[in-house]
C-alpha cells in the first residue's frame, strides 16, 4: 500500500502539465478579477456598500488582510487591488512564479475578505489551488523562470515529483463527491426538480430556454444528470477508460449552467480544473504538437518572404 501511494505522489513526471495549467489558470483568475474594475471603489473603498468596520464586526476570526496594513482609502483599494492583478500576470507569464504565487494569494485573500458577500464556492476553490501551486514546479518549463534558467547554464529539470498536482486532482474530486452529497440529501434533488427551480431564479437567470426548460421528463433528466456527472467527476474520472467520456460530461455539463444562469466565471474555472485530469505524458504530446505547427508556420512564412 505504501509503495502504491509513494508512486502515486511522488513518482517524477514531465512537469508541461502543471505548466499548461498554470498559464490558463492565472489567466482566468486575472480576467476573474479584472471583470471587478469598475467595482473598486463599491466593494473595496472606504465607502463601499459593505464598510470594513462591519466586515470586522461579522468576521471575528482571525483572516489575514493587506486592508488591515493600510490606512482605509480608495487609494488603497486600488493598491491592492492592482497590485493582485499584476502578481497574477507574472505568474502567467512564470516570472518569479512562486514568489507571484504567493502575492496573487495574498491579494486574492485581501480582496475576497474584503467583501465576502460578493464570493461564490468557485473564489474559495481558487484560493486552495493557488496554495496548492505555490509549492509545485509549476514554473520548470513554459515560463520566463526556465528560460532565465537555461540562459545561465543551470536548466531547471523538465521532470520533478509532481504531488501538487496529485493534490489538485483530489481537490476537484472531493468538490464535486461534496456537491453531490449535498444536492442527494435535498428533496428536489431526489424526485428530480431541482433544475427546474434553479433556472427560475430571476436574479442568476442568463437565458431562457423555454422548451427545453419547461418540460417535464427534460428537467427530470437534467436534475438526475447532474447528480449522475457529479459523481462520476468525483469517481470515474479517475479511470483511464472513463476519464474522456467523464470529462466531456462535465464540460458539457458547466456549458450548460454558463448557459441558462449568470455566474460569471464559476463554470470555466471548473472547465479548467477539469485539464488537470490527463495525464502529463498527454501534455508532452500537446507541447511536442503545439512546437512542430509553431515551426511549421515560421518556415512557411520564412518561405514566403524569399
């Protein structure tokens, strides 16, 4: 048992999965947050909807944030809420990637307890993934961090023990096994309703479908679908055989929620999580197929021009 779990987490793979995801992910985390931008001053300055006296007054636990360093002001808001947009850029980008990590974390931890009121599951999800990274080698290829590396005669390996990846993995697992069994103890769940109800909400509607959504045998096959994805997303997707078929499952599933309700940037952010499922070997493909068209259009081009 011990040797199957050592070789589970610690057996050393090509690191191009964990780079590929770094890249998406920061980059959807950082158009997460810049959709906020016009909403500054509202949710984070110092006359906001919600004050930071009462913040402090409903959250009596303790939570780090960059907001108790600084005097209260609009320019501090803007501060820090800059200040996490560029530190998500970098690690996209992989330029001093654990060290960007880190403050994205931090910015993100200041903005979202800021306001909590504002947060869905998906803004507490991002923030455990970003831990998570913290301490991956998320930035030994594909990053501005290798290329610097390289440039000074000391590569950095292209293969390393990749347990954080592991632990993403078991993450998203966990998320959607938790939703599941949530959503089976609830009453509309179970007699297959649920959906129907849900895509009533006239606040988190985004477009009706009437047909589809007004139907009977439809909404029960929606309801009892959903519960059906979600578990295999927390099961099936673990097999090699199953694991395609469950992920295009759960793509379709969160395309079809983006659809029919406004949650802005929940459903692609477990779209992405979702990438974390294949294997790195997949990866190494991607990358190897990804370099030969790149070169492929650079000769092409070269051609061209003599």
């Amino acid at each position: 048992m011990f040797k199957a779990l050592d070789k589970f987490f610690f057996t050393e793979h090509p690191t191009y999965n964990l780079a590929f995801f770094r890249i998406v992910w920061g980059s959807l985390v950082f158009f997460n947050v810049l959709f906020e931008v016009g909403n500054i001053a509202d949710f984070y300055g110092p006359e906001a909807i919600v004050s930071l006296e009462t913040v402090s007054s409903r959250i009596r636990h303790f939570h780090f944030s960059l907001f108790h360093l600084f005097k209260e002001s609009l320019a501090t808001a803007y501060g820090i809420y800059f200040f996490t947009l560029i530190s998500l850029m970098m690690v996209t980008i992989g330029y001093y990637t654990r060290v960007f990590l880190f403050f994205s974390l931090i910015g993100l931890v200041s903005l979202h307890m800021r306001n909590t009121w504002i947060l869905s599951s998906a803004d507490v999800l991002i923030r455990c993934i970003f831990f998570i990274l913290i301490w991956s080698p998320c930035y030994n290829v594909l990053s501005i961090d290798s290329w610097l590396a390289k440039k000074r005669g000391e590569p950095k390996p292209v293969n390393a023990s990749q347990w954080t990846w592991r632990l993403i993995q078991i993450q998203i697992a966990v998320v959607y096994l938790w939703t599941f069994w949530s959503k089976v103890k609830g009453e509309n769940w179970i007699e297959g309703s649920a959906v129907y109800y849900a895509t009533r909400l006239e606040t988190m509607r985004n477009f009706t479908i009437p047909w589809l959504l007004d139907t009977k045998i439809i909404i029960k096959f929606l309801t009892w679908g959903t519960l059906a994805i979600e578990l295999a997303l927390g099961t099936l997707v673990w097999f090699k055989k199953t694991r395609t078929v469950v992920i295009l499952l759960g793509i379709s599933l969160h395309l079809g929620i983006e659809v029919a309700m406004a949650i802005p940037f929940f459903e692609w952010i477990m779209i992405v999580l979702l990438m974390n499922f294949y294997n790195p070997d997949d990866y190494v493909h991607l990358y190897t197929n990804l370099k030969s068209k790149c070169l492929q259009l650079i000769t092409i081009e070269d051609e061209g021009l003599t």
